[in-house]
C-alpha cells in the first residue's frame, strides 16, 4: 500500500453516539478556550501588529542573540532567529515607531523595517473580521439554497464553522497571533470545509447505492484531498519558517490545524448527521 492510500475504514461499526462525541467534545473545548481567551483579554484571540499598531525590524549579526536584543532602545515583545543562517533575528514592538539601536552597532545591520500605526490596525481588524463573517454568511446562504433540506445543510454548516473555530482556540494555545495571514487561512478554511462536506452530501444524497457505500467512495475521493492539502501545508509551513516568510508559515500552520480538524468534523459529525437524517426517517 503506497502511503498515501487512503485507509480502509468502516464507521458502520461504530454508533452514532461513538462518531459524534468526539468532534463535539473537541467543538465545546475550543469555545471554551475561546469564551476564556475574550474574557481575560477582551478579544477571542490575539491580535498582531498588523490589527493593534506596532512594528517589526528585522536584524542581522554574527553576534550573539542576546546581545542583538539587548542593542534596541526598547524591550521587544517577541525576538526570534529567523533565515537559514542563523545571523538574522525578527524583533517585534508594540511601538508604530521602530526603535533605533544603541551601544556598539558596528556588527548589527537593520536590513528590514515594518510600522503600522494604531489607527489603521483597527480598521484593517474590522475589514478582516468582517470579510471572515461575510464569506461564513455567503457560504451558508449558498449551502441552504443547494440543498433545500434543513439537516444536510446544518450539517455543512455546523462542521464549518467548527473548522474556523478549533483553530482559533489552538491558536490561542500555542500563542499564534491574529494577523492578515491567519486571516487568509480561516477564509481558505471555509472553501475546503464546504468542497469536503458538499462532496460526502451529494455522494449520499444525489448519487445511487447504499449509505455506506456512498460515504466510502466520498471517503475515497475526499481523504486523499485533504491529506495532500495537508503535506502541502506542513512543507510549506516548515520551509517558510526556516526562511523566515513569517505569513506564509502562519497561513501554512493554521491551515495544518483546520485541515486536521476539518478530517474529523465530515466524517464523524456530518457523517453521523447524515446517518441520522437517512435512517430515523427524517427524509421522509
């Protein structure tokens, strides 16, 4: 078997109590994260210098890590080693105005500067968070008006919006900043929840043969997509940060979260809700 055949699985076997518990259980842990997040700082996640003002510079020395940081006028809030060469550091500043640097800055070169003022981070957080609740909106006008059947649309509904909703909390676990990049995924992340969920409806509902004979040739077909999406994402998230593309590894790596988490939502939960709706006889 070559390692990207997708595996035999048979969700027959399990109750729909079994196949559901687990993606909701994981849905209420992350609003849980989420709804703790907002209460303690006031927003559902953090926000990056892109949305609250600030600015990035970007050094490079032969010198040690601490004393790069240490040369700036001003503590940065976040300093890492960035390239490949291990002589360039990314520095962030809550300040719109990069500071300079001070003492002997004969072997440090500010080769990169980024400022973005307070103002225009707030109006570029209201557009992005406006965009992410428009495409939710359209996606879900756009699934009811396909399917015209409350259950089999709830079902697409529900599982996408567990998909944005896992990475945002996982997000605020492993300290991942809201920025214009993590933005761009959760948007992607709607396109690929809605392709793999209305693939497994129109296999079950559109398509001849049995419940489970359908949910397997959707599996087939869906599986596959969405784990070469995945070892795409994981390249391009592990090479963008050894070079230090900090967008595109943000992008990658919460794509990576909600691509995991969209694998469990469509064939454990709109799985179940399709079992449910086909068999206690909701469709009739």
């Amino acid at each position: 078997m070559s390692w990207f055949e997708v595996p035999d699985v048979d969700l027959s076997q399990y109750s729909m109590r079994q196949l559901v518990a687990p993606p909701l259980a994981v849905l209420v842990v992350a609003l849980a994260v989420i709804g703790g997040w907002m209460a303690a700082t006031g927003a559902p996640v953090s926000p990056g210098i892109e949305f609250t003002g600030g600015s990035e510079v970007v050094a490079q020395s032969s010198a040690p890590s601490a004393q790069v940081k240490a040369a700036f006028d001003a503590e940065p809030t976040s300093f890492r080693s960035v390239g490949t060469d291990g002589n360039r550091y990314l520095a962030t500043f809550q300040s719109e105005n990069a500071p300079g640097i001070s003492g002997d800055t004969a072997d440090i070169e500010i080769v990169q500067s980024q400022e973005v003022s307070p103002t225009f981070g707030s109006s570029t957080q209201g557009l992005a968070l406006l965009g992410v609740a428009a495409a939710f909106l359209g996606m879900s006008v756009l699934v009811f008006a396909l399917f015209r059947t409350f259950v089999p649309s709830i079902a697409v509904v529900v599982s996408a919006f567990s998909d944005i909703v896992v990475p945002v909390a996982l997000m605020n676990v492993f300290g991942i900043k809201l920025s214009l990049g993590t933005v761009a995924a959760l948007l992607m992340l709607i396109g690929y929840s809605v392709d793999s969920d209305i693939l497994l409806n129109n296999h079950v509902l559109r398509r001849s043969g049995g419940f489970w004979e359908s949910v397997d040739r959707a599996m087939n077909t869906g599986v596959t997509m969405t784990l070469t999406s995945i070892a795409a994402m994981v390249v391009m998230t592990i090479v963008s940060y050894i070079f230090g593309i900090t967008l595109m590894s943000s992008i990658g790596l919460v794509l990576v979260m909600g691509l995991v988490t969209d694998l469990m939502n469509t064939y454990m939960l709109n799985v179940t809700l399709l079992r449910w709706y086909k068999f206690e006889g909701v469709a009739k």
